[in-house]
C-alpha cells in the first residue's frame, strides 16, 4: 500500500456578531453577508490554491482534516458549509467523506440552536467546538460576550446530544478571578463529558480593548503564582477525570486529541483558505509559507479578479523549518524528536534545563516537564542557539 501524507483544509470564516474585548483574530463586524456568494469564493480559492501549487493532483495525500475557524464560522448558513466539504473532499480522489477525516466547526453559544446543530451534522461536520468561555455570568461579562451562562450550558448540551466529539474552550486566570472560582468553572466543565477541553489563560494581545485598558492602567493582569496555581489545578483535574493535557492548554479524553491542531504542532502540511488564513507544504522541493490578505471585501474583490486572495508566498530554510517544529514540538506533551534539529540549539543549557526539571530527554525525544510548560516561552528563548 502506497504511504499518503497527511493534508488539513482550513477555512478562515472573518465575521462575528460582537468584537470580544481580548480577541486579536481576524474578526470583523458585517451587515448584509452574502453566504452564498462567499461559500463560492471560499470554494473558487480552495481551487486556485490547488490548481497552481499541487497541479489539481492531491493523490500523494490523504484528508487528515478539515477545520471552519474564525472569527465565528456557526454563523455561516449550513447548505454554504455543506458546499465547501463536499469541494474539498473531492480534491482527494478515490475518498469519500470518511469517518476518519476529522471536520470541524468553531461554535459561539450566541449562534446555536439544536436545529442549527443538527444542520451543521447534516452538512458533514463532525466534531464542534464551542467558545463557552466562563461558566461564571461576571467573567462572561468581563469577557464582553454576547451570551449568557445558560446559553452556553444549553448549547454544549445539545452539542453533546448531537455530536460524538465536542470540545469547548475556557478562559481563565482573569483579573480578579479566584483559585476557587476557577476550580469550580472547571468542575462544572467536566459535568457535560466533553471529549475535548482548549483552557486559556486570558492574555493581553496588542491592538484590542483589553490592551488599550491596560495601558491606560484600568486592568491589572493577574499575577504570575496565581496564574501559576491555577494551571496546576487544571493539570490536576483534568488528570483526575481522564482528560490529561496532550498539548500547553488543551485536555483531551484518550484518542480525541484534535487531529487538525496535531497537524499544525507536528509540522505537518495544510491548506488555508479565507481572509488571513496561511498555508504550510511542500512546493518544489521546498516548504513554503503562503499568506491570504486579511481585509474581508479586499480578499473577496481580489477572489473575483484573480481566482484568490494570496498576498506573498514565501519559501522556508531548513532552519526555519527546525525552529517551528521545534517551537510547536514542545508545546505537546509527547515532546519532539530533536536528533535532526540539534544543530540549531544549545545542548549545554537543554542538559542545565534538564537538571533544573524543566525538560526531559530521552533517546532524542526532548519534551517539557509540567514545570516546563509553566515557563515555554523563557525556555525556547534559552536553548535555540
Ligand atoms: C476564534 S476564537 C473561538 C470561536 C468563537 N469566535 C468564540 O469566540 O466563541 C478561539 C478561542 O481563542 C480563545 N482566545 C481568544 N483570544 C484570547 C485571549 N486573548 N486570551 C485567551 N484566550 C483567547 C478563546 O477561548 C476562543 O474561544
Ligand atoms: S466571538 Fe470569537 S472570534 Fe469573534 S471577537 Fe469574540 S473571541 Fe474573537
């Protein structure tokens, strides 16, 4: 049997009913949407794209996954999703929709119904991710979110009534926010089964209102120990009800990690369609970086005249190359093999991480210990050369 490689669909859904305060996503605020005339421009990019880089000849690799990301893509009529499935499973010959491809929809609890939900299934979605945020009515209206606790305890309900994969994401270590409280959120997390957990710690990122408050000094981060003593709760519970972390900030029960993601933090290949979106694989013997301009009417002016709206392409060098994987390798528990990538790092300081707990070799697999992932940024900073 002919060895395929593994190939992601991603698709990049720009619009949002609110802007959240904390988001820096490409997520843009839009009356009047025509879906139909976007499914077809995100299908009109999907062929571009495999028409000029893979010759329309995707034989050498199977459909790992598909993924609809936003910005909030449960906004997007279910007949336009069913659309763009049906075109990207055709680009694999000889695949139908199988159950192995892993498809799955970003979700806001403000978008939901069950109905919506069956709809969603009906067009090939198979895995949902819903964006609950807090369980707690001050942290959702601290998070500027334009649902209620209900709302989105109903809404992963019916998910879980609907979908045999469902994964919600939490935020938390919020100013403010107790050890306790957090706890409890987490608990409550746990009572709907979910196969999948994505726990963020709430970060400050340039460009949004929450940055524009912090300057100004009207919101005080939560400081570090808490940060700190929260997430190894969550290493705690999470362990405690069978969902272990598999990655920096997502949990997941055994074989439900999420595919598209593992994809991305392997160095695997993908395809990224819509506004802002970016693809990774092979082209000419050489891996290429290809960027989609952000701006929503910009991108579907520039589908319509030129077939999509790629901005620059750009080849990477093998170091390149080594620094990702090695970048994304340590975020998953598993770690990442290091014997080719050696070269770029400074092994006299990964043997002092080693001895101080923070890291972990083992016949060339190197991965972070739970202390580790407490401090990854500090530590990619210290061992790459
Ligand atoms: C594209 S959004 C999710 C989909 C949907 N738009 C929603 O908000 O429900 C991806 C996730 O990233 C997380 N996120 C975004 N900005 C964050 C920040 N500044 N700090 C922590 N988590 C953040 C949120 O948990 C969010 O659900
Ligand atoms: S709904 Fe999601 S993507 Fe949209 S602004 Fe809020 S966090 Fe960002």
């Amino acid at each position: 049997m002919i060895h395929k490689v593994p190939l992601s669909i991603y698709i990049h859904w720009p619009f949002c009913t609110s802007k959240c305060p904390y988001c820096d996503f490409n997520s843009h605020i839009q009356q009047n949407i025509d879906h139909q005339e976007w499914g077809k421009s995100l299908v009109s990019e999907l062929n571009y794209l495999t028409r000029t880089y893979f010759s329309d000849n995707l034989d050498k690799y199977y459909l790992k996954s598909i993924f609809f990301g936003g910005g909030t893509p449960s906004l997007i009529e279910s007949s336009v999703i069913k659309k763009i499935i049906k075109q990207c499973v055709k680009k694999f010959k000889n695949v139908s929709l199988s159950n192995e491809s892993e498809i799955t929809l970003e979700a806001n609890p403000n978008s939901l119904t069950k109905s919506k939900l069956l709809s969603f299934r009906d067009a090939g979605i198979n895995r949902i991710s819903i964006g609950a945020q807090s369980f707690n009515k001050k942290f959702l209206e601290f998070l500027g979110r334009d649902h209620s606790v209900y709302e989105a305890k109903r809404n992963i309900e019916y998910a879980r009534e609907v979908f045999k994969n469902v994964s919600f994401d939490l935020i938390y270590a919020m100013p403010n926010q107790t050890v306790y409280e957090w706890e409890k959120s987490l608990k409550t997390a746990f009572q709907f089964e979910p196969d999948h957990l994505s726990l963020y710690q709430l970060t400050i990122e340039e460009g949004t209102a929450f940055n524009q408050m912090y300057k100004k000094g009207k919101l005080f981060p939560i400081n570090n120990d808490l940060a700190s003593e929260m997430y190894s709760i969550t290493e705690n519970l999470t362990q405690k009800n069978k969902m272990p972390a598999y990655e920096v900030s997502n949990y997941s029960k055994e074989g439900k990690s999420c595919s598209h993601n593992l994809n991305y933090w392997e160095g695997g290949e993908w395809i990224g369609i819509g506004p802002g979106a970016v693809s990774r694989f092979f082209y000419k013997n050489k891996r290429v970086q290809l960027d989609i301009r952000k701006d929503p009417n910009g991108w579907i002016n520039s589908v319509k005249k030129n077939g999509s709206g790629v901005k620059n392409i750009v080849s990477e060098t093998i170091e390149d190359f080594w620094n990702e994987k090695l970048l994304m390798g340590l975020r998953l528990v598993k770690g990442v093999n290091i014997k080719p990538i050696k070269r770029i790092l400074n092994m006299a300081k990964v043997y002092e991480l080693i001895e101080a707990n923070y890291l972990d070799l083992n016949n060339d697999t190197m991965k972070t210990t739970f202390n580790g992932r407490l401090r990854l940024n500090s530590i990619l900073a210290e061992i790459i050369k």
